[in-house]
C-alpha cells in the first residue's frame, strides 16, 4: 500500500500530512526507514576510502534522516494525540528502535572509523561546529558502550530495551491515572468559592458527559482553579489525594514497580558503562559535570531559601488558623495563598483573566517576537493539522525569508498529557547547499472557552505561554549545519535559558501593554493592577523555591547516590525531602509515581536544571533591563550568540559571549527577594 509517511509529503513547507496518515501506516513506515538507515550505516561502514569527518562522522549524522521524521511525527502524537492503538504500536516500536540506536553506537567497525577520525582532530582543518560535531559523536559511541566487549554489549542492549518500555508504560499509567478520576457535584453549595469561569467550564464538562451539575478533573486548567478557589476542605482534600495518588494506588495503573525497575536499570546501566550513578554519567556532559555539584547548588540554595520559607510557612499558618483550620495541610496552600494574596496586595487572580484572553496574549508574544527579532508570524490555513484545535502559522523574519512552521496546540483533552512543553515535528539543518527549516510545535493544557466566555488565561497560564514560546524562538531561530546540535538540542541545564528568560517580558508594562486588554472593552489593563502584578511577584517566592528544590533533591536522591535501597518509594521521598518539608506528611500520596519529568521525560537527574537555569535568566535579564527590554542591540545579541547557536559551543562559552561575564546568583536571589 501507498505509505504517506515514505512519500514525499508534498504539503507546504514540507510539513507532516496528517490528514493522509493513517494509524496503521506508522509499523510499516518505522520498518522501512530503519532499513534505509541500516543501509546507510552499512555504507559508512563499508567505505574503502580512508575515514575522514566528511565520509564518516558527517555522513553518519544524516544517515537517519526519514527515521528521524517519523519517529518525531508519531512520538508527538503520541504526547498529544494518543489513543489505545497508537499506545500499542509504542511499545512495539520502542524497543526495535531502542535496539537500532544500540546497533548503531555498538558497531564496532563504525566506532573504529569515528575514532580514527577522532584521533586526526587536532590536524584536521575543521571549524568549531564540525570539532563539536565530531567530540560529541565521538563522546556518544565511548560514553554508550562502543568499547565494552560482547557479553556486556548484550546485557546493555537488554537494558535499553526494558528502559524503552518501562518509560512508556509509565507515562501511560500517570495519563490514564489523570483521566479515571473526576469529582462530580450536584449540590450547589459545595462551590462555594469557585468562581464563575470554573463553574462554567465544570458545567460544560458535565454536559460534554451527559451528566447532571458539575465535573471537576485533575487535567490542570480543572484542578488548580478547584484548589485555589474551593471553600470546601473535604472537596479539596478529595482532589488533592487523588492527584497526589497517580500511580500509587495498587491497581493495574500502578508505577511503584516501574519507579524501582527503571531507577534499578538506569543504575545498573551506568555502572555497566564505569560510571557510579546514573547521575554521574548524564552530568558529565552537561555544565554542572558531577552530582556533588548538583548536589552543593541545591543545599546553597536551600540554605539561602529555607529561613524565607519558614517565614512565610508561618505566616500562612496564622492566615489560616483565623478560618479555624489547626494544621495546614498541603490541599490548604493554594487557597490560602490566594486568599492571603487578595489581601495583602488586592490582587484577586479573576480581576486579572479577563485581561488575558489567549488570543490576544498569543498576539502580544508574537509582537514581542517581532519586536525583539525581527519574526513575522502569520497564520495559515493550508497546513495539515493533527487535531482540529490546532492553529498553524508562518514565520519569516524581517525581510520575508521564510524561517519556521509554528503549530499551537492550547486545550486539555483525553488523549492528551497534562502539563506544557514545546516540541519539533521537523529539525533545522543545512547540507550541500539546502537549508531545511524547523517545524516546531507549543502544547499546553490551558483554559478552554465556555459557551459564554473565550479562553481567559491565569497569569500563571501566560507565564507558561511565553516559556514555552521562549523554547520556540530557540527552535525558531536555529541556524546550524547539523541537526543534532540545533535548536534545544543543548545541554539540558541550559535549554530552560531562553523559556525562563522570555517569562520576564510579562511582567512590564511595555510589554503588557500589546497584550493585556479587557476582552469585552478592549481596555488596557489598569496601571494598578500591573503594579500588583510587579509587587506580588515574589509573593511566598521562598516556598515556591523549596518546593523545586525538594523537586530537584528527590531526583538526585533517586539517581545520583552510590548506594541506596529502592525497596520502599515513600522512605526515599521522606529521605530526599527532610530538609525541605514543611507539611504532615501524607500516606496516600507519593510523588514519584507520578513525576513524568524524571521517569518519562528527559529530565532524570536533571531536573535541578530549573533553578540552574533560574540563575542564568535573572543575571541575563539584569543585563537586558539595564539597557532597555527592547533594545535591538542587545536582542541581536541575544540572538547571535545562542538563539541561533544550538549546542554548537559550550553553554558557558555561549552565555559570556551575550553577557559578557559569568553568571551570577545575586541576581535571583535579589528577584526572589532571598537576599540578607
């Protein structure tokens, strides 16, 4: 049969034709492109010439092009779009894809060559993105096994392979887990509190199911408004325990297993590879290098942070203890919070969301954009979507040149996962006078339109659209020979720089000023409330830091110490956050069973890269401030020395070249008001 996905697309801009795609087509497409890889690996191998970078390490980086597409194609559907059958071809895939990358970094006739060419660097006239291109191959075939012989070349392919499938079922439990829940009302007075746009997106919900009163879910634009707003503690106790227990509940869902067999493997890989921890062997390559360095920069700033914590810890407790409440328990936190926020700063969160209709905050980053680099985004309307609520766009820079495809994909729905992130459906890459440009897509979890109202955004909402669209420029912009360094395609404590960097344009006025307007009388939004915003910015910023510190610590502990026991999942989370904790602990809960960051996604043992990165964004932002958030000189900076550069020099090298100087923590403590 004619396979879309081995045909040339023939759409515009060569962008993925989903309308042609069929599930059944992915199997046959993901057999076929291996082959062609294979093949192509077969030749680099089989090359009578000498091995040269050209022949060789160049060759090898686009040998798995058509593999690449496809395998972006379908794992972001999968993220996005998923269903029972595309689950299914996952786990079936996975592995054989799993064992095709080892085919690959354990051939040693390929490794031969690469390290051949490897030894010749120093005398080979080769310019710095072709030097990275080769040490980074050359790193990634020495660092995976290329040099251990055969019975543990087997034992890591079998290792791989498990980790594939676990990682996949895990990230299916938590989705499933999300959607098997809801907490259905029919009496009134349990909403109490909730404020019109949550009762009409719980009224919608219910309707949607044929069901009488409301329906409240843990997808986020659900759930986080029912514990902000909610006056019923039993309710919000109901939820919470409910999130809090993906995973963890014994049943066929349950990742308790899956969380001790991939910490297990993931150990067990790396010393297989001479390395101590899992975490040893990710950190070496990124700009943290150890876990004793991870581990001094959390405690640096958990020492610098606690004595706010405990502070505002305090405080919250007294706040609440006036509404009768003894303890305060974890399902207190945000309603109180917001509660004492209204009051100290006469910030109501509901005033704000109708400033922030989604279309219009879209709008205003784009503006940004063009502002600060010269993008024009357009949308269009001849581009293949994968679901009907996804919009399409152009984006050219100044003088028309065409420079990216942008999908947006905003709204919860069943086949989705929650949470945010950008992705690539199609890589940015040059190569014998063809410049392919990148396909990137933004999905979010946010707000959906009622029958009454549009799609209304928490200034939380806007803050993750603009750091999300902060990856996108990273994508966007890329402008490198080769796809492995291009775009994100960073070191993973580096790539959260230009998404948390882009979050501080939402909180000026010059920039609130193209976006924030009233969605019924197109009324700016009120200097005083910008200077609310401005002034509650840092608002129980010393809890917000010692949650992502327990976030980060429980990672390491998990992946970065030499010895542990891994038999009870709530004895190494009381371990991990006994310097952060504040709250009674809950037996119910666990965290990691649901804690898709380290367990499906990239970030194990990475997950500290936030508050790295945090570091990097508030010093870089300094700099921006002084001279001007619009500032041409300094945005083309921005631009040129990494927006553009994708891993093709070393992070640091990247951010002295824009700031000047190395980075500095006063900076982020000075923002989050953590300074003595």
């Amino acid at each position: 049969m004619n396979n879309p996905l081995l045909e040339p697309f023939g759409k515009p801009y060569d962008t993925a034709p989903f309308s042609s795609i069929q599930t059944t087509h992915f199997k046959p497409a993901f057999a076929k492109a291996i082959e062609m890889a294979k093949e192509a690996v077969d030749a680099i191998v089989q090359n009578p010439e000498n091995p040269d970078f050209e022949n060789t390490v160049e060759a090898l980086e686009f040998s798995g092009e058509t593999l690449d597409r496809i395998s972006s194609i379908f794992f972001n559907l999968n993220a996005a779009e998923t269903n029972p059958a595309i689950q299914q071809i996952a786990q079936e895939i996975s592995p054989l894809l799993t064992a095709f990358s080892n085919d690959i970094r354990l051939n040693e006739g390929l490794f031969k060559r690469i390290e051949r060419v490897y030894q010749q660097k120093t005398t080979l006239s080769l310019d710095s993105e072709q030097q990275m291109l080769l040490e980074k191959t050359y790193r990634n075939f020495s660092r995976n096994g290329a040099g251990l012989q055969d019975k543990d070349k087997k034992k890591l392919r079998k290792t791989d392979s498990e980790l594939a499938r676990l990682s996949l079922t895990f990230g299916e439990n938590v989705l499933a887990e999300t959607h098997d829940f809801t907490l259905h009302i029919t009496d009134e007075n349990c909403l109490e509190g909730l404020p019109d746009s949550a009762l009409e997106a719980a009224k919608m919900v219910a309707e949607e199911r044929a069901k009488e009163g409301w329906i409240f879910t843990l997808d986020y634009p659900s759930y986080l408004p029912f514990m902000t707003y909610a006056k019923d503690r039993s309710l919000r106790k109901k939820m919470a325990l409910a999130f809090g227990a993906r995973g963890y509940r014994n049943n066929q869902h349950d990742n308790q297993q899956i969380v001790r067999d991939i910490v297990t493997k993931r150990r067990e890989r790396a010393q297989l590879l001479g390395y101590d921890t899992h975490a040893d062997f990710v950190l070496e390559e990124r700009m943290a290098e150890s876990p004793d360095k991870v581990f001094s920069f959390l405690e640096d700033l958990l020492k610098k942070a606690r004595p706010a914590a405990d502070k505002q810890f305090r405080e919250l407790c007294d706040f609440a203890r006036k509404d009768g409440v003894a303890q305060l328990q974890l399902w207190d936190t945000a309603y109180y919070s917001e509660k004492l926020k209204k009051e100290r700063f006469k910030l109501d969160q509901e005033v704000l969301k109708p400033y922030f209709q989604l279309e219009n905050v879209l709008q205003g980053v784009f503006e940004i954009a063009h502002k600060l680099f010269g993008l024009c985004i357009e949308e269009v309307f001849d581009i293949d979507r994968y679901h009907p609520e996804v919009n399409t766009y152009k984006v050219s820079d100044a003088t028309g040149n065409f420079k990216a495809v942008l999908y947006t994909d905003f709204f919860p729905r069943a086949g989705k996962r929650n949470g945010a992130w950008m992705t690539s459906f199609k890589a940015q890459w040059q190569q014998k006078g063809q410049h392919e440009r990148p396909h990137i897509a933004i999905v979010c979890n946010f707000t959906k339109p009622t029958a009454s109202k549009p799609s209304l955004l928490t200034f939380q909402e806007v803050t993750t659209l603009f750091h999300e669209f902060g990856h996108a420029l990273h994508g966007m912009l890329a402008n490198t020979r080769y796809p492995s360094l291009s775009g994100t395609s960073v070191s993973w404590d580096f790539v959260e720089l230009p998404s948390q960097l882009l979050e501080n344009w939402c909180y000026e006025e010059a920039s609130l000023s193209l976006f924030a307007k009233h969605y019924k009388t197109g009324e700016p939004l009120p200097m005083t409330l910008v200077e609310k915003i401005r002034e509650s910015a840092n608002f129980m910023e010393g809890l917000q830091t010692l949650r992502q510190l327990s976030f980060g610590l429980l990672d390491m502990y998990w992946h970065g110490r030499k010895s542990m026991d891994v038999g009870s999942l709530k004895a190494t989370e009381k371990a991990a956050f006994n310097n952060t904790r504040l709250y009674p602990e809950v037996p119910e809960t666990c965290m990691s069973t649901s804690f898709s960051h380290i367990f499906q996604g990239g970030y194990a043992a990475g997950y500290y890269s936030y508050k790295w990165a945090e570091v990097l964004d508030a010093d870089a932002f300094a700099y921006i401030k002084e001279q001007g958030i619009f500032n041409q000189e300094v945005a083309e900076k921005l631009k040129r020395c990494i927006l553009e550069k994708g891993g093709t020099e070393k992070p640091m090298d990247l951010y002295q070249a824009f700031r000047g100087k190395a980075p500095s923590s006063k900076a982020l403590l000075k923002r989050a008001g953590l300074l003595t």
